[in-house]
C-alpha cells in the first residue's frame, strides 16, 4: 500500500465562470443512458474530446433541441435572443462514434454522417463499446505524443440497466492503476475508483449533496478509516458479508474528506441538480 496520499478533485463539474482549474485534459465518453441538458452542458463544456459509445450518439441527438425551430427574420431574431437557453445539436458534434453500432439509429447515424463526425463500426465481440471508445483515446494519445493521459468522464454507466452499471463498476475496478483518472457521472450522482492507500477528497458542497457511500465493490472486505464523515470509521472492516457505509453523510463546512482503504472501493456521492443550472 501506497503511503502517499493521493488528492482528488472534479473540476469538470464546476461552471466554467469559475473556470476548469484541471490540470489534465478531459475525455468525455457518452454511454447509451439517459442524462439532462444541464450536465451535458457541463461535461461538454468542461472536456476536449468527446466520444459516443455506439447508442450514447442517440442520447445526445435526442437530448438537444432540433425541433420546432423557428423560421424567417423573426425566428433567427427569437434564436439569437434565447440562444444561451438553447441547446443546438450542432454546437456538440462529437469528435467519434465507436461501438459495434448496433444500437446506433439510422436517423442520427445520417445527421451525424453529414456534419463529417467520424463513425467506426467495430465488431470485436471481447469489448465493449466502452472499452472500444478508451481504446480510440488511447490511439489518438499514442498520435499525438501526449505524456500525461487524458482523465475520463463518462457520462452514465451508473444507471439505467444493471448488467451495464455492473460492467462500469468492474471496468474501472480493472483499469485504476493504468495511469489515468476515470470517473462516472449522472445526474444523482459522482463516482470514481479509490485504489489502496490513503485519499484526500476537495468537497465542492455547492456542488455535492450530503450523501455519500464508500462500496467495497470487487472486493472481499477492506479496512476502512475516514475523517470528514458524519460516521466516520476507524479500522472498520467493510464487505458484502458485513457492513458497508452506504447512506454515509458529508458535513457542512468540511471541505476534504480523507479516506484510507486496505483494498480498491468505490467513492460515491450524491450530486447537486440544482447546481448545474
């Protein structure tokens, strides 16, 4: 176990009037899960490569507004004006769609076609249409001889059905030590992967509700001591046959929670809606 202490922080999260204080740049992975405007907007605006996972492509044509707009001198007048409320799809063309592409509708397969969206079929039946789109990222890292490995944010994977929720839960548990940051966002919550050793989490409680939970997911059992809980731990063995902190609660006024974990867990928190608008 490491004794250094690793810090964590979700600059994608905040408003860009604060501006994006990461120090690394962000891949935003849509998945094929239901999400608001608002956090698109968020993740969108907070990321520098942005990628559909196969059906992710519908959600995101689905969500913007493509219809209904208006028409004539008036219209463009009434667009212009209203134009900071509107989401227009063409404003968030994504860099890549990847996947097998069977969930992938025809309709937004034509639109995206049109506006030169690079779209690639890939059949390897021993990936998913994740693991296809990190696949992607870590070419275009390899191209164009980036050091520092872009963080990912994916946009879903903790919702929706629970074969895929299990499959982020595992896919991440998997890759944590590969050199590269990956979190799980929807619009109830945050989540990312918690290796072994000691962790300093910054709490942003604009943006983050006060329930929080520490899952010892792929895992037997892991030693849990925290600070910065309304129920902290000390040395408290934590396993599905066992206990495990879930409902956990953060405290107003505590900006870092730290986290010491024998064994990798997931940190989940619940995330403020409100606070992306």
């Amino acid at each position: 176990m490491s004794s250094e202490t690793q810090t964590w922080t979700i600059p994608f999260l905040q408003s860009t009037s604060h501006g994006n204080a990461s120090k690394s740049r962000i891949a935003l992975i849509i998945l094929n899960q239901p999400f608001s405007r608002p956090l698109l907007r968020r993740l969108w605006q907070n990321s520098d490569w942005h990628c559909c996972a196969d059906g992710g492509a519908n959600r995101l044509y689905d969500t913007l507004d493509t219809s209904d707009r208006p028409t004539g001198w008036l219209g463009r007048i009434a667009t212009w004006l209203t134009r900071p409320r509107r989401m227009e799809v063409d404003d968030y063309l994504p860099d890549l769609i990847k996947g097998d592409l069977d969930s992938l509708r025809d309709d937004v397969r034509r639109f995206y076609k049109t506006r030169d969206v690079s779209i690639v079929r890939d059949r390897d039946e021993y990936s998913t249409d994740l693991m296809k789109c990190v696949e992607s990222l870590q070419e275009k890292e390899k191209a164009d001889g980036v050091e520092n490995p872009y963080d990912i944010v994916l946009l879903g994977g903790l919702s929706g059905r629970l074969d895929q929720t299990v499959h982020t839960l595992s896919y991440l548990h998997k890759i944590r030590k590969s050199g590269r940051r990956i979190f799980a966002v929807t619009d109830d919550n945050v989540g990312w992967v918690l290796d072994e050793g000691k962790h300093a989490i910054s709490i942003d409680h604009t943006l983050l509700g006060q329930t929080c939970g520490l899952l010892p997911v792929g895992v037997d059992s892991t030693v849990l001591t925290t600070t910065g809980l309304k129920w902290n731990l000390t040395n408290a063995v934590s396993g599905f046959g066992g206990q495990i902190s879930t409902s956990n609660h953060l405290v107003p006024g505590e900006d870092t929670v730290y986290i010491e974990t024998s064994r990798p867990i997931w940190w989940v928190v619940e995330l403020r809606r409100e606070s992306l608008e």
